[in-house]
C-alpha cells in the first residue's frame, strides 16, 4: 500500500452538502482501504478529500461546476497572484449584490475564482442557487483575508500533485477506472438535483449511475439521502444507513437528524 500519511486541511469555503458531520467515519473507511489511486467526481469543495489523513499515490478530483474547477486550480497554480487579487475584499451586502450580478463568464479566471469564493463564504449556507447574503450577529465577518490565507495557503499545499479535471462524473470514473482505485462519489442529493447548477445533473443520472458503478474494476464508496428511490436504484450494493444533520433545508422541516446510505461495491464489515 503506497501512502502516507497528511495532515488534515481545511475546506476553503461552505458547501451546500459538505459532509462536515460524516467526514470522520467516511474518512476512516477511505484511508483504511489499501488504494493506490483515489478519485472524486463530485469534488465539491474538498470535505473529504481534505480531511483524508492517508495520501494516495495517485490523486484526482473533479466537478463538472466550472467555478468548482477553476477555484482549485488557480489555487494551485496562481496562488500569490491569487492572494493579491483578495486583499481588498470587504463584506459587504453592496460587494455581495454586485458579484451575484456579474457574469463569470466575462471576468478572468483568477477574477472568476476570487468572485466564487467571496459568494461561497459569504452566501448563506453555502449554496450554489439562489445565494442569499449571510448574516451573523455572533462572528466575524465571513470574507476575511487575514484568517482565510492560512487555509488558503495550506489548500495550495495540499494540491501539489493533485490533478484537477471538469467533466462529467461519468466520463472521469472511466477514464481512471482501475483495480487499485478508490472512488468517493457525492453527487448531489435525491430531490436536489439542480442545487448546484442547471443541466449539470438530473434524476435519470442515478440509473445511469448504478450501472456504471456495478462494472468498474476498482471500488467506490458513495454518500447520499436515505429515500426509498435510492434504495431501490442502489440495492445491489453494500447499503449502510447512518445518520447526520442537515444545515440548510428547503424548509424548518428539512432541518435536523436524517438518515443517510453509505453505498459501496465492497464489505466494509
């Protein structure tokens, strides 16, 4: 088994889905499995992948959200520049308006990732759709360089090495599919399809999904809501219920303790 061990590193910004309340006992499966290639198509902003404590030999990371993508990889390459680029931000509800209008699409990739972090720490909740400024009578400002750079450059550390791809969840576990890989899927909740941006994920994808993942060669291990659909879609594999605490809901009722599946091609017993 070719790793070693890291430390932990901090996610950089709120995720919507950011599996901070399963990462120990997800993590703990992942670095006790012996893989020489770790892969994640759902990426997200790192809340396992960060928080592993064992470093494959190889490592790859993807999101077909192209902020996602861009964000990880001026980070890893333009960091000082980067870090430039940050230090007059301010929280304000004024800057907050004023990015959510701008079209990332006409800025430059180290404007388009500066103007993706600033929204992600200080949007409510981390989300991706229908961002809502955050506020908080009992913190700091949430967009703060002088306790963000340390994360930032621990973040810039830890992707030495990492290769960063965007494309579809589907085509990244084929082209690393192996039988010395581990895959660590979280794709976006049952119900929730469109959280984190349009025509980037739909319901039919979970058949899709199964299919694929009953024929690979390496192993997975995937978190998702516990709900009857996913059950039956999933029900060839390893099926583990466990439960955590949602966040951020749609509504007061979609608050506090809920079952989750750990699904996986392998006995983890």
């Amino acid at each position: 088994m070719s790793k070693h061990d890291i430390n932990q590193t901090n996610p950089v910004a709120p995720w919507l889905g950011g599996k901070r309340n399963l990462a120990k006992r997800i993590c703990a499966i992942i670095d006790a499995d012996p893989h020489l290639t770790y892969a994640e198509p759902f990426v997200g902003m790192g809340g396992i992948f960060l928080r592993r404590r064992k470093q494959a030999k190889a490592e790859f990371i993807n999101d077909a959200q192209r902020d996602v993508y861009n964000l990880f990889r001026v980070l890893q390459e333009h960091y000082v520049a980067f870090l430039d680029l940050l230090r007059f931000q301010l929280t304000t509800q004024a800057n907050f308006l004023r990015l959510l209008e701008t079209d990332p699409s006409t800025l430059t990739d180290m404007q388009r990732a500066a103007r993706f972090l600033y929204l992600q720490r200080t949007a409510f909740g981390g989300k991706i759709s229908g961002r809502n400024f955050g506020l908080s009578a009992d913190r700091p400002a949430r967009f703060n360089l002088t306790t963000l750079e340390p994360d930032l450059e621990a973040l810039h550390s830890r992707l030495s090495g990492v290769t960063i791809t965007c494309m579809d969840y589907a085509d990244f576990i084929r082209r690393i599919d192996r039988p010395s890989a581990l895959f660590y899927l979280d794709p976006p909740y049952w119900g929730c399809e469109g959280d984190y941006g349009k025509a980037l994920f739909d319901r039919s994808a979970f058949d899709q999904m199964a299919r694929q993942l009953s024929g690979i060669r390496g192993r997975f291990i995937m978190s998702i809501n516990d709900v009857p659909e996913i059950r039956e879609i999933f029900g060839g594999f390893y099926l583990q219920e466990v439960e955590t605490t949602y966040t951020v809901g749609r509504s007061n009722d979609a608050r506090g303790a809920r079952a989750e599946l750990l699904i996986s091609n392998f006995d983890r017993s």
